[in-house]
C-alpha cells in the first residue's frame, strides 16, 4: 500500500507543470516486479519480540485493514517514500533542475531534455525501489527495533524476503544499464552520484521509523510485571495510561500507537 503514494503522485505533478517524473510501463515493473515477490516472501516471516504479549485481534472490531493501517500506509510510509522520490528527482537527477526551471513544456523539449527528463524518471524510479526495501525491513515489526536501537535487534531472519530485496536491486539496475530494458520502460544510463546519493532516501525512512518505534516504546510500555513477578500480558489487569510525553507529541502519537492492543 505504501508505494502507491509515490505511484500516483507525478501524474498530479505533471497538472502543476513538473517534468514527468515516472511512466505507466515503470508503475507495472514496480507493481509487478518489486511488490508482488517481496509480498510473498513475508508469509515466511518470523515473529517478532513480545507478540504474544498482546491480547488477540478482535475477530468483528479490528479488521486486518483499517483506519490505523491506512493512516500508516498512505498518510505517514506513503507520504516518506514521496518526498524522498520527489527530492532525488530534482537534486540527484543530473539537469532535472534545470529542466524545470527552464519552463519548457514537453512539447518542446529537445533531444538533450528528453534524456534529462529520462534520467530523471530512472532517479525517480531507482529511489522508490530503495524507498520500498526501506520500507518493508521497517514495517517487518511494530514496535521492536529492527536495528537494536534501544533494545534487542530483530535483525533480518528471513532470508527469502533478503533475496527478494537483493533481486529489487539487481533488477532496477538492469532496468536502469541494460539497453533492452531501457527501451521497453523509459529508463536511462544513471552516472554514479545519481545511484549513490538516493541511498540517502533508504537511510532516513529507517531512521525515522526506528525513532518513531523508540518513541513508541517509551511512552507505552507495556511489560510490567504483575504482583508475583510474571511479565504482564497487555491489557492484563491494567488499563493504558498514556503519559504526558505522549500528550505532546500530538498527531505523532497516533503512529507510536502503531500495533498498541485495544481495550474493548
């Protein structure tokens, strides 16, 4: 769900004048190439820290989709992989930039602009398929670091979903160099910089989902012990007592929620 933000988001861009920053034949070799086998491979995925700690999904109450899971989709995950896109398009493409302040509409782009714009799209491109490894070994747990940020690491257990991340990077590379697929799908030779620098883009989604998971963490901890010592299942004898901490963080609070058990 979350990489359909990004998807969508250069066809509204090209309404307001931006150079078309992604093509139909990219969304199906991101939908069809990239999603589909990275989405298989998670039915093999380990459980993480404490998941039996936490009282059962209500059958009729809690749908496996819902509002909680739309607002981290499309409205937080969504919107990171965007302006990361967005940024790498203009900044790391080599004359995007220039293109767009150029003003020229596509119309009368010339042969040098119509390789710019290409390249732009093959940044665009190259920095969603980092956006979504980002974003699938981030949402491979709720609130346990993946990295041992505060805690202990959940790591990378699973190791068909490591291939499918490795078969992401060596497609989109051979989307990006291979002469037949750059004609089949509107890409371009990248230099170096052009492939480097977006992997600033997988570095923040991490970042900010393992600060956004130590927040979580801190504020609604709930592994207490019960009075002989057990370790407290969630929702056991104790109502969640959300902190003043969590009081100011305003909207944010919402995605430190993120897999919180609900009271009934």
């Amino acid at each position: 769900l979350c990489s359909k933000i990004p998807q969508v988001a250069p066809t509204f861009g090209e309404l307001f004048g931006l150079p078309q920053a992604l093509t139909v034949a990219q969304v199906l070799l991101i939908d069809i190439g990239t999603d589909i086998w990275t989405a298989i491979a998670y039915a093999l995925q380990p459980a993480e820290s404490k998941l039996m700690a936490r009282r059962p999904r209500h059958p009729r109450k809690e749908k496996l989709v819902n509002s909680k899971v739309l607002a981290y989709s499309y409205g937080y995950m969504g919107q990171l992989q965007m302006i990361a896109c967005w940024v790498m398009f203009f900044y790391a493409s080599p004359k995007v930039m220039e293109l767009f302040l150029s003003g020229k509409s596509p119309n009368d782009y010339t042969d040098e602009d119509k390789n710019a714009d290409t390249q732009g799209m093959s940044v665009y491109y190259w920095t969603l398929v980092l956006g979504q490894i980002a974003a699938a070994i981030s949402t491979t747990t709720k609130m346990q670091s993946v990295f041992g940020c505060g805690g202990a690491a959940y790591g990378l257990p699973n190791s068909m979903l490591n291939y499918m991340f490795v078969g992401e990077l060596v497609l989109g590379l051979v989307a990006i160099y291979c002469a037949p697929m750059q004609a089949w799908f509107d890409t371009a030779w990248l230099p170096l910089p052009s492939i480097l620098i977006p992997i600033c883009a997988f570095v923040a989604i991490c970042l900010i989902e393992e600060i956004r998971k130590a927040l979580g963490r801190a504020c609604f901890d709930t592994s207490e012990p019960d009075e002989i010592g057990r370790p407290r299942r969630a929702g056991e004898g104790q109502d969640l007592h959300v902190p003043v901490a969590a009081l100011k963080l305003g909207p944010c609070s919402c995605f430190c929620l993120w897999g919180q058990p609900q009271r009934a």
